[in-house]
C-alpha cells in the first residue's frame, strides 16, 4: 500500500496493512515541517528465534507504534531526538514499514516460555 505523503492532512489518514499473522493498522496525519505522524497498532502472532537456547517459538504481539515521516532528508533543528523515517520520493509504503517492524521485532532480545521460567 503506497500513500502519497503531499495527500496527508490534519485530517487523520487512515491506513491498515495485513499479512497471514501480523496486522498494521493505524493512521497518518499531518505534524508540521514536513513530518507526517504515524500512530498504529501492530497486532498478531511472530516466529521468532529464542536468545537462549535458539529454538523458535510464536511470540504474541500487541505493540502501539508512533513514529515520524519525514517527506525528504530530516533535519533537526530544535535538538530534540524524535523517531524519524526519511523518505525520498514523497511516498509511503506501508508494507515496508510493517516489515521494517517485525525485523525490529525478531532482532529484539526474545526469550521462549521454557527459557523465560
């Protein structure tokens, strides 16, 4: 799914992204200084790798994701650190975006139930 940033307003875009375990849903709108706010939901169940003893198990996951994009090369002239994702050709993919968040996902330190007791 592709959403043209120059169309994001104040309104609330809304967005929802699936795939076979994981859903993205959540809304754009427009911040100010060519930030686009993103604030989601991502939801569902993950194959990921145990940092313990390197068995794979399903994670169940329920995360709020809030982000900004960045409609060019961001930059911060007030000092503050906020998540930023640059994008070059004014367009959004939002199966990008979802993917970008499991691999954040599965590269976080995860522990299974046998592990975890």
């Amino acid at each position: 799914m592709q959403v043209t940033l120059r169309k994001v307003t104040k309104t609330p875009l809304d967005f929802e992204v699936k795939t076979d375990e994981m859903t993205f849903k959540g809304f754009l709108q427009y911040d100010s200084n060519k930030l686009i706010l993103l604030k989601a939901k991502l939801s569902g169940s993950l194959s990921v790798e145990c940092s313990i003893c390197a068995n794979e198990f399903s994670k169940k996951i329920d995360e709020d994701i809030e982000f900004f994009i960045s409609d060019g090369i961001y930059t911060d002239s007030s000092g503050t650190l906020v998540d930023v994702v640059e994008v070059l050709d004014s367009s959004a993919d939002m199966n990008e975006l979802l993917n970008a968040e499991i691999e954040l996902i599965k590269s976080d330190y995860n522990s299974c139930p046998e592990c975890a007791s």
